[in-house]
C-alpha cells in the first residue's frame, strides 16, 4: 500500500541505495552516478554555450561588416555565426540535458554572459558601461547563486512518469502563459520602431525564453540514452515524439529573433536580455514543467524564486539603462534612423509583390479595433492611398 502509484516516481537515490546493497548495475549508457554525471552534463552545456556566444559574436561582427560594404566577408560571418547556433550549441545541449536535470544546468548557463562582456569590447569594439557592467554581474550572480536551491534528487525518467508529469493541469497553465508571453511580444512590442530599446527587448527575450524551455529536450535526450543502453520502450509512444517535435521547434524558432537581436543591436545588450531570459525560463519550466523542486523545504523554493526575480531585475535595469544612453547619445539615434530607414525601403520592395500576412499583423498591433473595417482592410490588403502596409 505504500508503493508509489507511479515507478517512475522513485528517486534516483533510493535506487542507487537498493542497486549498491543488491549489486546490482543500473541500466544507464554512462554508466556513471548522478553526480558524476552532473558533472559531465554542465561540461557539456558549458562547451555548447561558448559555442553560441562565438555564434552570435559572428552574427553580430557580419552587420558591421555589410555596413562597410563588405558583402562577402558578411555572408561568410553569418553562415559561420549560424552553424555554431543551429548546430554545434543544440547538440552539445542535448547531450548536456541527457547527463543532467535542468535545474542543475540552468545557473551554470550564465557563464555566456561573462563571457560575452568580456571579450565583446575587444572582439567588437563595444563600450562596457556601468549598467551594462552591472545588469550583468546581477544576472550572472543570481542565476549562480540558485544552484544552492536545486534540488538533492533526480527523478528517474519512464514513459509512464513522463505520462504523469506533462498530463497535469500545471503543465498546461504554463503552455497557455508562455503562449500569451509570445504573442504579446510578437503583436506588439516586436512592432516598435527599429532600433528602440523595446523592440530590441522583445526580441532577445522572444528568443531567450523559446531556446530556454528546454524541458522538452531533457525528456526526450534522457529517453534516448536509454535508448542507446537498450531500453527503447519510450519510443513506441506517441509522446515521445511530441515531445522530440517540441524539442526542435524550440530549438529553431529561436534562431531568427535572436539573429535579427544580433544584427540589430550591440552584443552586450542582446546576449545578456537573450541568455538571461533563457535561464529564467529554463528554471521556470524545470520547477513547472519538471517538478524538479516538489517535495523541497520551503526555504528552498523561496531561495530559487528570490533567484528568478533577481535575473528579471538584472534585465529589466539593463533595457533602462540602455533606453538613458539613448536618449544621451544623439549620433547613436542617427545611426539607427539611417538604418531604419534602408530597413524600410527593402521592407516596402518586397511588399510590393502583393497583400502580405506581415502587413496585416502588423496593423493589429496598431490598432486592433480598428483593422476591423472594411476600409483598414483594405488599406492592409491592398495598399489602399499608397499606404504599403
């Protein structure tokens, strides 16, 4: 009667505890304990963050180099920029997630953002200024100092567990927030004009917090490697292979808001709003998602929220302080009205080709109300008084 209604509910200790005293070898791929392989799960996610701050730093580097006119060298940049994000970061990342739970990963990620403020004002030429400085000492800390909170256990993953966990009711209230989150940044503060400080949030929070809902890809990279050890029972489910297809999406949704983030805006900006809003919410689906804090004294639940909170501070003081060196700085605001304004001609080009969906979300975020009529329709459609949009 004392049973779990659930095997897969057992933590990983007591296994390990009735494995040492029967002698007997979990079936595992590694074959290492958990916090050997912890160890090797944030090696791993560590080298494929490196990978990625290299990535974006490229990105980054081929704008400046197409505003000099240097179309080739910016294309080979870009290309270079991109394979290290769409292929060398993920795959270091999944198999990072198959050693280790994301709540143990997630603090160790901020690793990027020192990284990049330290060699961005060489690599790039970038000014490091006091918020700068200090927003991303603030999420840096926070994010290292949540790893005292982490949970002491792992659970061991079955596809009965799995069925478990991600059919519960909290599970859904998170898809339908996250889903709102989205959609609010992509009607609306995506809108903002080029080069504001919003529209450059919206983006590298759009990117971060997508890339950074890596429950999906725990799951199915633990499946996996049990699969590799022989046991590929979870395969033969059908949400095995949701969860591998949100995994993906995930993954590659990403990529275009954070490099039009990268070439858009300095890197010292970007990379922190990016790589902090994909820790916050790869701690906030690891604990909603996951449930890697069920059954942790209070303290502790209270210690990782206080964590969360500190990184949305960091960035929120980060986008105010960048909207102050705007406004301080007028030969920026040039710069980026020269840019907005060949953005604009290139965007009115291609719209010419007739009514686009781009068009019509676009006056939604303007006006909602008001693209009901039939005339505003008509003026999204079809470009009614010579208005493109």
């Amino acid at each position: 009667s004392n049973r779990p209604k659930f095997q897969g509910a057992v933590r990983s200790q007591d296994i390990w505890a009735m494995n040492a005293s029967d002698n007997v070898e979990m079936p595992d791929a590694t074959g290492l304990p958990p916090p050997e392989k912890w160890i090797v799960g944030v090696a791993l996610v560590i080298t494929g963050l490196f990978a990625g701050t290299s990535g974006m730093q490229l990105i980054r580097s081929s704008e400046l180099r197409r505003l000099r006119d240097q179309v080739y060298q910016s294309k080979l940049l870009f290309g270079l920029g991109m394979f290290l994000n769409v292929v060398v970061g993920p795959l270091f990342d999944v198999s990072g997630y198959a050693f280790a739970p994301a709540s143990v990963i997630s603090p160790f990620t901020g690793l990027n953002i020192v990284l990049n403020t330290m060699i961005a004002p060489f690599t790039l030429g970038e000014i490091l200024t006091p918020q700068r400085c200090t927003s991303s000492l603030i999420v840096f800390a926070t994010a290292t100092i949540s790893v005292f909170f982490k949970g002491e256990h792992q659970e061991v993953w079955t596809l009965q567990y799995a069925e478990d966990v991600l059919g519960r009711i909290r599970v859904l209230i998170y898809v339908l927030c996250f889903a709102a989150w989205f959609f609010f940044n992509t009607c609306f503060l995506a809108w903002y004009p080029s080069g504001s400080v919003i529209r450059g949030f919206s983006l590298g929070a759009t990117a971060g917090t997508l890339a950074g809902n890596m429950w999906c890809t725990r799951i199915a990279a633990v499946f996996a490697s049990q699969c590799f050890a022989g046991d590929c029972e979870a395969w033969r489910s059908w949400l095995t292979w949701v969860v591998l297809l949100a995994a993906a999406f995930f993954a590659l949704a990403n990529l275009p808001y954070m490099a039009r983030g990268m070439q858009k805006y300095e890197a010292l900006f970007m990379v922190t709003i990016f790589q902090g809003s994909n820790i916050v919410s790869n701690s906030l689906s690891a604990t909603v998602v996951l449930r890697e804090l069920d059954g942790e004294p209070w303290w502790k639940i209270i210690g990782y929220s206080c964590c969360i909170i500190g990184m949305i501070l960091g960035l929120v003081l980060l986008a105010r302080g960048e909207g102050q060196s705007q406004e301080r700085t007028p030969e920026k605001n040039a710069l980026i009205e020269v840019e907005t304004e060949q953005e604009e001609e290139v965007e009115s080009t291609s719209d010419e080709d007739g009514p686009t969906l781009r068009g019509l979300l676009k006056a939604i975020s303007k006006d909602p109300a008001d693209v009901c009529s039939p005339t505003a329709c008509c003026k999204v459609n079809y470009g009614v008084n010579g208005d493109d949009e």
